[in-house]
C-alpha cells in the first residue's frame, strides 16, 4: 500500500469523562494549597530572616542592578541563539548518521571489553578470572551483534526516524518545554505545601523544642503521591501528542497540531487512569522500600545476629521489589503506544502492550540498548561541541586563556538543556516507532511505513520465520 493512498483510521471513543473532571477538580484544590503555602510562608515574621539572606545570596549571584542587566541581556540572547543552531545542527547529524554510530558502537563496545580483559590479564596474569569474565562477556555481546546485525541496523534507522521527526515536526519540541515549565511550578508548589503540611503536625516536646509528628509523614506521602499523579498525567499527555506525530509520520502522512490534539483528548480519561495506575504501583513500591530500609537500620542498631538477617533480609527484600518493578515496567512498556493508536482501555492497552513487547523482546532490548548508545555519543559530541563555542567566545572577548575555559565550562553545563530538550521527544518517538514496526511483524505489514524497501523485503522474510517460533502470548494470564 503506498503511503498516498493510506487514510488514518478515525476510531470514535465513548470513554467517562469522570477521570477528567476528578483529575481537574484535583489539579485546583492542589495549586490552590501550594498558593496558600507559598502566601503563609512568606506572611510569617519567624521566616524574615530567612527570605532575607537568601534574598542577598540571589542578588550576588545574579546582580541583576541596572549597569549589569545590558550584559546579562545580552548573554541570554547570545546563548539563545546559539543554542538554536546548536541544536538543528546536532539533530541533523543524528538524522544522517544515527544508524551507522549505532552500529558502530554495537560492534566497537564488545571489543573494547574484550580489549580490557586481555590488558588486565597482561597487567596481573593472578587476575586471570576476573580478566575472563570480562573478555568472555564481550565476546558473547560481540556475537550477538554478528547474530542480530539486522535488527541492530533497525534500530540505528529509528534512532534516525527520531532525529528526522524533530527536523520535520518543530511542533514536538513543545512537549519538553512545556514539561520543563511545569516541573518547575509544581517543584515550587511541592516545596511549600511540604513544609506547611510539616508546619501543622510540628508538636512542642518540651520548652523550646520541637518534633514532627509521626502523622505528617502520612500527610506528607499522600501529598507526594497526588502530586505524582498529577504530574504523569501531564506528562503522558504531552507524550501521547508526540506519539501521535510519531505515528502519523511514520506511516507517511503529513501531521498536523489539531490531529495530535484530537488524539490526546478522545483519549485523555484512559492516560489519566494509566497515571494513576503507574504512580500508585511506584508509591506502593516507595513504601517497601522505606519500611525494609527502616527495619535495616532497626536491627543494625540492636546488633547481634539481627545484622546478619537484616542484611539478608533487605537484600532479598530487594530483589523481590525489583522484580516486580521489572515486570510491571515490562508490562507497560507500550501502554501509552497502545492507547493513543488503538484508543482502547487501560486493560485492552496494558494487555495489548504485555503481548507486543513480548513476542519483541529482542527488539524492545536491542532498540533500548542502542538508543541509549548512540545518543550517549552524541552527548559527547554535543558537549564538545559547546566546550569549543564557550572557549571561542571567552577567549574572543577577554583575550584570556582562563577566561576562555570558565566560558567553555559554563556553556558545557548550559549545553545539556538544548540537547535533553531534543532527544526527550524522540525517546517518546523511537517507542512509536518500535511499536508500528512490531504490529507490521504481526499484520504482514498491511500499512505503509519509512523504513527503506530494501529492509522491509528483509524484516519480512525474517518476521515470517520468526512468527512460527514465537513465544507463547503472556497477556493470556491476566
């Protein structure tokens, strides 16, 4: 089917929109406490003091007076408009060069393991085993990568779809900034409704002292844990619209704002059950893990033998809790792909994505794997990068060596901002991707996609062999 005639399925939705008032009337009452926080604290005489110092610490960090301002004025626009082409140039690169770095780095990474383990066993033949060890497990990484060089080249080509999207889709750039906006309002609403909810439980013990009531911390958990939800309700939001871009252009169609829009809304109700679902199970898995930690400490204090089953206790307290957040992130690894595409419920979703990543596991760690490769390279490059422009400009300006590098070190750490805020859509993105592709394995590739003819005629051939020995569907058990 050519990508001309391909039409996107419009699915109607009937879902309640309870979760959407209830998530609403939440996000009011929540803000409005962190306003009120945020009022009564700096109402109160005992925090003048406070609100003062750290008042003159901002002002000598930031001398924002009035002979200052031109220049602070002017670096900001500088940095911005360098960050602009900073960021188009690496993003291109990316989208001309992801997939051979990908493989690249699969092929290099196993045989600098092995490497080391030969150098380590020069250096001290006693370490032999440890020296084994590693060499043994590069060349089991590097054999992989021979046995799966195809699938490991596919993922190369969605890292590339990824960077190619963000070129094509300036409209998905919104998602981390908007999301880097909110996470600092709700940083700054959290902090205050902390500490006026450990205001209220603040108990005196005796003239002039004070403790923190135990029930706090229950008040405190139960805030933390609304917040979350709210929170990931945002930011499943703003991450089904890129998916919706995702899909929309992988399939060969030209995505539009409205589109993505639609998306997000005739599914908003099941994203904010998803929200809910996944803030609960990390809350829960918080609380286990606080409890054994406390219980560690409980019995290093009473010493004796209590250590030793302390000790054996919380790591196998440990295990278990990892486990099962292994499993559940497993489960879900395209939840959110599932609903924005199939717009079903959260149970159909959750299923739907057990049985995809499932019968994909080796494309789900493969893809994983090489996307986090390759883009730890580019963040070298990217750093590099920044040092260089920082150093020129430093130099440029005071015609000082030292000036030069304190610049280069400025823009370095500067220069991680514009590249997390390319790289976090196309993370949403490269999921999309790995999503589509692994339906087509199944469907027979009905649908048009970007991949290459070349290596769609070969993932069909190999597709087809590796349908009849797929492994047997997990979603069947729940």
């Amino acid at each position: 089917m050519s990508a001309s005639s391909y039409k996107k399925p419009d699915i109607q939705t009937d879902f309640s929109s309870m979760p959407t008032w209830l998530y609403l009337v939440i996000v009011v009452i929540l803000y409005a406490f962190g306003a009120f926080s945020f009022f009564d604290y700096i109402t109160q005489p005992e925090n003048e003091e406070f609100l003062k110092s750290m008042s003159d610490v901002l002002t000598t960090i930031i001398p924002v007076t009035l002979p200052f301002l031109p220049l602070l004025l002017a670096f900001i626009a500088i940095f911005l408009f360098i960050t602009i082409i900073m960021a188009y140039v690496i993003v291109w690169i990316m989208s001309k060069v992801a997939q051979e770095v990908t493989i690249v780095v699969s092929i290099l990474f196993p045989i600098i393991m092995m490497g080391f383990g030969g150098l380590i066993f020069v250096y001290d033949p006693e370490l032999y085993f440890v020296a084994l060890i590693i060499a043994g497990i590069g060349a089991l990484f590097f054999i992989f990568v021979i046995w799966k060089f195809t699938m490991i080249k596919r993922s190369g080509q969605f890292v590339e779809f990824s960077a190619q999207l963000v070129l094509d889709e300036k409209a998905v750039l919104a998602m981390p900034i908007l999301l880097g906006i909110y996470s600092i309002i709700t940083g700054f609403f959290m902090l205050f409704g902390f500490l006026e909810i450990l205001s209220l439980f603040t108990v005196e013990t005796s003239p002039g002292e004070t403790e923190i009531s135990p029930i706090a911390y229950i008040f405190v958990m139960l805030f933390e844990y609304i917040y979350l939800i709210v929170y990931l309700g945002v930011y499943y939001s703003l991450s089904a619209g890129v998916i919706s871009y995702a899909s929309d252009w992988y399939r060969g169609l030209d995505p539009d704002l409205s589109s993505a829009m639609k998306d997000v809304r005739q599914v908003f109700p099941i994203i904010l059950k998803f929200a809910f679902a996944m803030a609960t199970v990390k809350v829960i898995i918080q609380i286990f893990t606080s409890a054994m930690q406390s219980q560690a400490r409980e019995s290093r204090r009473a010493g004796g033998g209590a250590v030793v089953g302390a000790i054996i206790a919380g790591v196998i307290g440990g295990i278990v809790i990892s486990i099962i957040g292994a499993i559940w992130m497993f489960l879900n690894y395209f939840t959110l792909v599932s609903i924005v595409q199939n717009k079903k419920g959260l149970k159909d979703s959750i299923k739907d994505s057990a049985y995809t990543t499932w019968n994909s596991l080796l494309d789900v760690l493969v893809g994983e794997s090489g996307f986090g490769l390759t883009t730890f390279i580019f963040a070298i490059i990217n750093s590099l990068l920044w040092i260089l422009v920082g150093f020129t400009i430093g130099y440029s300006v005071a015609q000082d060596f030292m000036f030069g590098v304190i610049f280069a070190i400025i823009f370095l750490v500067l220069g991680f901002l514009p590249y997390s805020v390319v790289t976090q859509p196309m993370k949403v993105a490269f999921r999309a991707f790995l999503y589509s592709y692994a339906k087509d394995t199944v469907e027979g590739y009905k649908k048009p996609s970007r991949l290459p003819e070349e290596l769609q005629s070969e993932f069909r051939t190999l597709s087809s062999y590796d349908r009849r020995r797929r492994m047997r569907d997990p979603s069947q058990y729940f």
